[in-house]
C-alpha cells in the first residue's frame, strides 16, 4: 500500500519537473529573428576590424 502512494507521488513529481523544464525553455528561448539580427551585426563588424586592420598592417 505504501509503495503505491510513493509510486504515485514520484510519478506526479516527475510530470510537474518536466512541465515546468518545457515552461522554462519555451520562455527563455530567443526568436529566429533577432538571433538573426545578432549574428549579421557580429559578421558586418568583424568584417569592418579585418578591413581596418588590413589597412594597418600595409
């Protein structure tokens, strides 16, 4: 009989820490778009310094 209810409250502690995971993940995640927008910034900017330093070196 004890075993049962442990069972069942294992169980239920399982589903509540896997839905609060899927939560945090869901609202925690960055859009497509401004990890697009982040990334074209960090290209046009190492491409401006290896422009820069280009000129430097010559």
């Amino acid at each position: 009989m004890l075993s049962k209810v442990w069972k069942k409250v294992c169980i239920l502690i399982l589903i509540i820490a896997c839905l609060f995971n899927i939560v945090l993940k869901l609202v925690g995640r960055v859009s497509f778009n401004t990890e697009a927008l982040t990334s074209a910034r960090y290209m046009l900017e190492q491409y401006e310094y290896e422009k820069d330093s280009e000129n430097v070196i010559k």
